[in-house]
C-alpha cells in the first residue's frame, strides 16, 4: 500500500495483522506495562516494521521509544514516521541527510463518524470535499481529509516540536493525481505548506508527505 505513494529514498514496511516476530526490547516493553491486547499489537508489529525498514538502511536495530507527545524517536541520522489502523501497520524511514521530514498515516476507508469532518475541517475544505464527492462519490474524502491532516502533523512535528491543530493547515486534493497540497495557515512556521500523495484501496486510505532537502 504505502510504497506506491512513496519515493525511492524512502524505505517501508508494512504488515495487515500481527504475525510472531522478535520480542520488543526491555525499555518497549516496560511501556506496556498495563497496555490493553490491542494497544500491545499495535505497538509491537508497528516497531518490527520499523526495524525491518532501517535494516535496509543498514541501521542496527534499538529501541524505539516515543519521546515528545509521543512522537517516536529514530537513530541519529534518521527521519522516520509509524501509523496503524484496524488491519493496518506501517513504518517508514530515510537518511536525514537527504529527507528533511516526512509523514505517514492509513486510516479506514469509511466515512469519519458525525461529527468529526465539522471539528477538523474548514468550510472552504468541506466545499471541496463535497465537489469531490459529486464527482468520485466512491472514495470517502472526508476521511482521506482526515488521514492528510495526520500526515501534515506528523511532518510538521519533527521540524518544530509544536502542536499544530486540524484548524491551521488547509488541504486541496488533485484526484486524477492522487496528490494533495497542505497550507499551513500559522505565522512562525519553517514551510508555507506539506504536498503528499494519497492512495485509497484495499479498504484502507493512505496518505505520506515527503519532503527533500531542498524543497
């Protein structure tokens, strides 16, 4: 799923259940203490994902502890970003001497719950999603908005360190491109925007922003 959205410098892995694998380390472990089954698989299949990526980088695999608002922490020398979704788990990793950042999420492909477009979409947003609707009423812009937001933060966040809300980047998607653009609507910020790609298949939407040096 995620590496057709991608480009050749970025390496991922991806797994759509949970098979056996290599224990976490004892710091990963210790975090789940008092973890639900759910919150356990979630965490451990997303980091063997994750190592697997970075051995292809030939980075020696550590542990992967989440650091500030839970952002994961990666080697030095590293960008990387995690996501998981019911069926769903993937990492994705890059040298940091040619990525300056990038962002992934994967969400269902349903439509978001009621009332959740009205919280983390503008009216200008909720205009296109509808003109897209009309057009593609089989892919559910709604939540494909809603993953593209995940992925703006979770570029935005390494850069900054700073919470950005829902409300402070407008998205605009090209369907026939399966790209979208990201605005970011916030004064003291290092970019004026995030552009991605997006991918709807499988029962799930995808989303990634990757942005070069340079760019």
């Amino acid at each position: 799923m995620i590496d057709g959205i991608l480009p050749p410098e970025v390496f991922a892995e991806e797994c759509f259940d949970d098979p056996d694998g290599p224990p976490l380390y004892p710091a990963e472990e210790a975090l789940l203490a008092n973890a639900v089954d759910k919150r356990r698989r979630e965490f451990t299949t997303v980091r063997r994902c994750a190592r697997r990526a970075l051995a292809r980088m030939g980075v020696p695999a550590a542990p992967l502890l989440p650091g500030l608002r839970g952002a994961p922490g990666w080697p030095t020398g590293v960008v990387g970003s995690m996501t998981h979704c019911d069926g769903y788990r993937a990492a994705v990793v890059a040298d940091a001497a040619a990525v300056l950042t990038l962002g992934i999420d994967a969400e269902p492909a349903g439509p978001l719950p009621e009332g959740v477009l009205e919280a983390v979409a503008s009216e200008t947003e909720r205009k296109h999603l509808r003109e897209l609707a009309a057009d593609r009423p089989e892919i559910a812009w709604d939540r494909l908005l809603f993953s593209a937001k995940e992925s703006v933060y979770k570029a935005w966040f390494p850069l900054t360190s700073r919470w950005l809300d829902f409300a402070e980047a407008e998205l605009e998607f090209d369907p026939a491109a399966g790209t979208f653009d990201a605005q970011l609507l916030i004064e003291d910020r290092p970019l004026d925007g995030f552009a991605g790609r997006w991918r709807v298949d499988l029962g799930l939407a995808v989303t990634a922003i990757v942005v070069k040096h340079g760019h």
